[in-house]
C-alpha cells in the first residue's frame, strides 16, 4: 500500500515538472532558469517533510526548556533529510530493489526480523540490514506490515506469521528482533499477546515506549495509541505484567523529532541507551547504532 502511495505521488510530482517546464519554455525561460526552478521546487518540498517535525519538536523543547546544543540539531536534521530522502524516495518506494529478497547475511546464523513503524515499508532496512550482513550476522529477515493505519493489535498476528514462518524455513527456535519507532510497541503486543520463547532478544529503536505528543497530529487508530500516557499503552504495560520478557535494548535520540520528549522510549525493563546528533529515521542509517546493534545481538 505504502509502495503504491509513493509511487503514485513522485509519477504525479514528475508530471508536474513536465508541465511546469513546458509552461516556462513557452515563455522564453532559458533551460538552465528552468532546470534550476524544478531543482529548487524538488529540494524544497523533501526538506519540508524533516523540517516540519524539527519545527515543532524545536518549539516543545523550548515550552520546556529542554533546549540541545545547536550543532548537534542541525547535524541531526541534516541527516534525518538524507534519511527520509532516501527513504521516500527510493527504498520504500521500490523496496525490492533497495533491499532485495529476504534473507540477506549468513544463512547459519541466528535469524534476526526486521520490523519497520509507522507508515513504513521493509524497504526502511536497506541500510541497516545491509551493515547487520556486514558486521556477519543474519539470516536476516524483513516485513510489511499493513493496514498503514489499523490498530497496533491487528498488526500481531502478522508479525507472528512472520516468525513461525522464518523458524520454519530456518530451524531454528527463537527469532531476534529489531524494531523501529511503532515497530517496538507491535513487537511488545506480540509478546503480551503470544508465547515471548520465540524472542531471544529484542531491540528497539526510537520506539515511543510511553508515547509521543506528536501523536496527536498523526493518522490513524495506531497513532492514537501512540499518544503520551494512551489507553492502550496502560493496558500493554498492564499485560506485561508478570511475563519475563526477552532480553531488551532501547536505543534512542536526544534529537528525535517524532518521539516527544525522547525519554518516553525508555523501557523499565529494558538497557537504554541515548544518542545524540542523529534523527528518528537516522537511527536506522547510522554507522555508530548499526554497531552497537550488532554487537548486542553477537
């Protein structure tokens, strides 16, 4: 669904272009005017989608008097552009090519699944399950999960597929997960929900663990439980209750803009770890966190 959303939009924003630079050259605009309007027009529209999150984040941080050191905000909007550039762009718009067919790494080693968050695709790893393969781990294993906008809930019994799929294919008997963002709470209801022997260890990556403000401006039943302090979010803590989770990692940003404020993606029971100077898409692009997901799950 994800894949023909971005697809219909660059066709419609290339037509677009079409038009414009027929119109323009109608009219005598040199070609070199043209090309450097549409690039201009192109570059302004995709800074928009990382600059818009960064604004309001930025306006939250100072109500509370939270503010970050500039470098470190301007080095992680700089990369959470690159990221979702790349991102929309590319990878989730043609994830097969992006990323390839699963699973990528060894084939003899423990399988790791890839879970991807809001409004997202498999094709949101092709960085990340590529340094994973690199650094010598895998099988490793992506997924789709779909409707975009349906309750975190009715994304469970996908995600179990998924990995009595991949135990199936590979023998083995537990599955480790890395999550981003929404994909961390879908991984959560799994646990609450199914038998938690599947898991042998967890990973979650700006996952919005008690919620985000910025949930509110959001689509969907998924995004309203993703709101700071949800219904839904007290009842997951509450299913938790008594069960013993597999072993977990959060890593998460000072700088993220989707999750507000940042320590909502701490976990009681879990080890947490905050970075800083990177975005809440950068997160699956950086070098340093790749690197620290690999050595947990080694």
């Amino acid at each position: 669904m994800l894949q023909l959303i971005l697809i219909s939009l660059l066709s419609v924003e290339a037509i677009f272009y079409v038009w414009l630079c027929h119109f323009l050259d109608e009219r005598g605009v040199s070609v070199a005017a043209i090309a450097t309007l549409v690039l201009l027009i192109a570059l302004l529209w995709r800074l928009s989608h990382a600059l818009g999150s960064f604004v309001v984040t930025s306006v939250l941080r100072y109500r509370d008097g939270r503010t970050l050191p500039w470098g470190n905000s301007l080095t992680a909007l700089a990369n959470e552009f690159a990221a979702r550039f790349v991102c929309f762009n590319w990878a989730q718009a043609f994830p097969g090519r992006a990323l390839g067919p699963d699973p990528n790494g060894r084939r003899d080693g423990a399988p790791i699944l890839l879970v991807h968050g809001y409004v997202c695709n498999r094709g949101l790893w092709m960085a990340m399950s590529k340094k994973l393969a690199a650094a010598g781990l895998g099988p490793i294993y992506t997924v789709s999960l779909t409707p975009l906008f349906s309750g975190i809930d009715t994304l469970v019994p996908k995600l179990n597929a998924k990995i009595e799929a991949i135990c199936a294919e590979t023998g083995a008997p537990k599955v480790m997960i890395v999550a981003h963002s929404m994909g961390g709470l879908v991984a959560r209801a799994y646990l609450a929900q199914t038998d938690s022997s599947r898991v042998a260890k967890l990973v979650t990556l700006g996952s919005p663990h008690r919620g985000t403000q910025l949930a509110r401006l959001g689509l969907g039943i998924n995004a309203s439980q993703m709101s700071t302090e949800s219904a839904w979010l007290k009842d997951l803590a509450s299913r938790e209750t008594g069960r013993a989770p597999p072993g977990t990692l959060s890593i998460y940003t000072l700088n993220d803009d989707l999750v507000y404020p940042p320590e909502s993606s701490v976990l009681a029971w879990a080890e947490n770890v905050p970075v800083s100077a990177i975005g809440h898409m950068g997160l699956v692009f950086s070098d340093a966190v790749a690197e620290r997901v690999s050595r947990y799950l080694r």
